[in-house]
C-alpha cells in the first residue's frame, strides 16, 4: 500500500511564540517529527504545508519532499485542521500524479512519538481493516469519577454519571486523552467525510512519556527534559 505522509504546521502560535521553528535541542520542533516519518521507513512521499516561509524553509533544510503553501483562509485561529490536511493530500497527489492508499498526518508539536509508534498506527489500520486511526493516551481524569462539569448555575456534576456510581476509578469504564500525535486515514475515509469519529474509528494507545503535544511554554520545557534523558 502506498503512503503519504503531511505534516501541517501553522504559523503564529499563541501558546508559545513560533513554536514549530522553536530549536529543541538544535533542531526545529517540525524537523524531530520529518526524521521521525522518514526513521519509520513507511512513506513514498513527505509533504509539509505551512502558512510560514520560515516554517516551509525549517522543514525544506529537514528534507521535507514538498512544501506547501497553506492559504489564508486554512490558516486562522478558527480553521479547522482537517481541510488544511485535505489540501496538503490534494497538492502532494497532483505534484506526484499519484493517490495514497493510506494518509498519516503527524502533528510537529508532538516530538516525543517513536517512528515504531507511526508503524504501529499504520499497522493497526489495516489489521482492523479501519476507515482511520487516532492516538491517544491512558485518560489521567474519569468522566465517570472525578471529571466535573459545571452546569448554568455554577453548581458541579460528574460529566458522565452512570447508573451505578463507581467508588474507585479503577472500577470506571476505560477512558482516553487524544493526544494528537498520529491521525491515519484510508484516502476514501478522508476524503468522504471530514470527521475524525466515524463508527469503526479506532485508537492507538501510547504511554504518556510520548504524548505530549506542546501547548504552552510548561511543555516544551517537559519534552526538553524528556529528549534530553533520552540523549544520555
């Protein structure tokens, strides 16, 4: 099966400040998640879309095969990311004269993912004969237990009681944080329908030492750490 991989990295970060240039241990943040797609050995093309020539050029000097100019109206506070990764798939395709039967979108704040965990997303989707897969992590707060909402009057809940309340959170029903690492997708999946929840989904799990996706400037300062206590 043929694979394509994006990578879409958008400008203007409000969290931490040109966060996907940023240098992480004398890398750009997206140059860690190219060495990653190209470490796992799975992909026929590598495309980075961005609204930023720094970024476009962060990712060209990482060996990206294609860079992508992401237009305005995909690269808002309020654009959703699936149709900049649509358009990112849709250049790749025509500058290759060439469909992807699987589509992997790699989120460049998320540096702590192994190139085994890309392979195994892949894997997953075509042992489970899935339409797609998301990642995510052991949820570290239950809706069942000690996950709250507040309702209009300020008074809080549980955000999703069951019938029989639990007394342990070991004893609630399983739950996950995506954690917005690796998004595999059949190209019809993507293309027919733009959500990411369709009714044979499935997660790949991974621990929570890999998934941190970068936010704020705590973050970065915690996959620092992590990176360089894997460098020793």
């Amino acid at each position: 099966m043929s694979a394509l991989c994006t990578i879409c990295a958008r400008g203007g970060s409000k969290g931490v400040a040109n966060k996907n240039i940023r240098l992480m241990h004398g890398r750009p943040l997206v140059a860690w998640t190219i060495e990653q797609a190209r470490a796992s050995q799975l992909f026929d093309f590598l495309a980075v879309s961005s609204d930023s020539p720094d970024i476009l050029q962060a990712a060209k000097d990482a060996g990206a095969d294609m860079l992508v100019k992401r237009p305005d109206d995909l690269a808002t506070d309020q654009a959703a990311k699936i149709p900049a990764i649509r358009h990112c798939v849709q250049s790749a395709e025509a500058h290759t004269s060439k469909q992807y039967d699987v589509l992997v979108d790699l989120d460049a704040t998320s540096p702590l993912r192994f190139p085994s965990d890309i392979v195994g997303a892949v894997e997953l989707l075509k042992q489970r004969n899935a339409p797609n897969v998301i990642t995510g992590m052991s949820a570290r707060r239950s809706p069942y237990f000690n996950l709250v909402e507040e309702n209009a009057r300020g008074a809080v809940n549980l955000a999703k009681p069951l019938e029989k309340p639990v007394v342990r959170r070991q004893d609630a029903p399983k739950c996950y944080d995506m954690n917005a690492s690796i998004y595999v997708w059949r190209h019809d999946a993507l293309f027919e329908d733009p959500a990411i929840f369709k009714p044979d989904t499935v997660l790949y799990v991974m621990p929570e030492e890999r998934s941190i996706d970068i936010d704020s400037e705590l973050d970065f300062k915690i996959v620092e750490m992590i990176l360089a206590e894997r460098a020793t």
